[in-house]
C-alpha cells in the first residue's frame, strides 16, 4: 500500500446544485477551511460576509490551501438582501442549526429540492433569529455525547458529506 501524492489522485468532478453560506465567521482558520471543504464536495459558490476575513488573509490562504482559486467566493454584506435574492432564484434555503423545528441530517431527504442553499453560522452565535427565520428548513447532526454543538466547520463536512452523498446516488439511478 502507499500513499497518493496529490498529483497523483484522481477526483470525480461532480457540479452539484449547491451553494454554501458563511454567515459571519470570525476566524481566518474557519473561513479558509470552510473554503476547502466545500471545493472538496464540489461546491461552485461559497458566500462571505463582508465582515468575515477574506482570501487576502494569510492564515485564510494558509489554511485553504488554493482551494480558493477553485471556488467562486462572493462577498455579500446583508444576509437577509442575500436570502431574499436566492430564494427568488429558487434555492431552498436549509440552515444548518439546532432549532426546535429541525430535522436530523441522516432523515433528510436533500434530493426533493432542485437548488440547495446551506446556511452556516458564526462560531459564537450561530445563525441570528432574521436569518434563521426567513429558512425554509434547519437541519441538525445527531449527537451522541454530552456535548450538544461542534465546530461549525466540521458540522459543515459532515453536512456536504451527507447531501453529496444523497444526490450522487439520485444521479446513479
């Protein structure tokens, strides 16, 4: 057995209907893996606040690891102008977030909608109450320990891991 070096792996392109929604993330190290991850998954945009760091940052780019150059990043300054606009582009607007409505992640079904929007939220505060009203849905991960959150960048990961997964199955149908 060895190991691949990167220019040696071989990734299935897939263009999955989509996008992911960075509601203001504080930390360099988030955004910047927030931007790897969703490349990783396939993700075509990935929405920044304006008040988030952008790629210009070093430990953004650091931890990106040129993901960003893959990764059609677009910064928005009011995340309910934002919401409005892609719901008039017919995106469903899931918010990944514990509520008292949402729905587990492993019962959801993400291949009913034609165009997903993922909302995250920031690291201290999650998704603020405007936001999360103007929602179609929330979706949460099961958690089986004490602890009742995970950082949102590894609830992003399991969250694409899980509709990437579902929609590449309805495409192999």
């Amino acid at each position: 057995m060895e190991q691949l070096k990167h220019n040696k792996t071989v990734n299935n392109n897939m263009d999955f209907p989509l996008i992911v929604i960075g509601e203001e993330l504080r930390t360099p190290q988030n955004v910047g893996m927030g931007l790897r991850v969703s490349e990783a998954f396939g993700v075509k945009k990935f929405y920044l606040n304006d008040n988030s760091p952008n790629t210009e940052n070093r430990l953004v780019q650091r931890t990106a690891r040129n993901t960003d150059k893959n990764i059609n990043i677009i910064s928005y300054h009011d995340i309910i102008s934002l919401i409005s606009a892609l719901k008039k582009e017919d995106y469903f607007i899931i918010a990944l977030e514990i509520t008292d409505k949402s729905k587990n992640i492993q019962q959801y079904n993400f291949t009913n909608h034609k165009k997903i929007a993922l909302l995250i939220g920031s690291e201290r505060f999650g998704i603020n109450q405007e936001a999360l009203n103007l929602c179609d849905e929330s979706i949460h991960i099961p958690m089986y320990g004490k602890n009742s959150s995970m950082n949102v960048i590894n609830s992003l990961s399991v969250s694409l891991y899980e509709i990437t997964k579902q929609l590449t199955h309805k495409s192999n149908l």
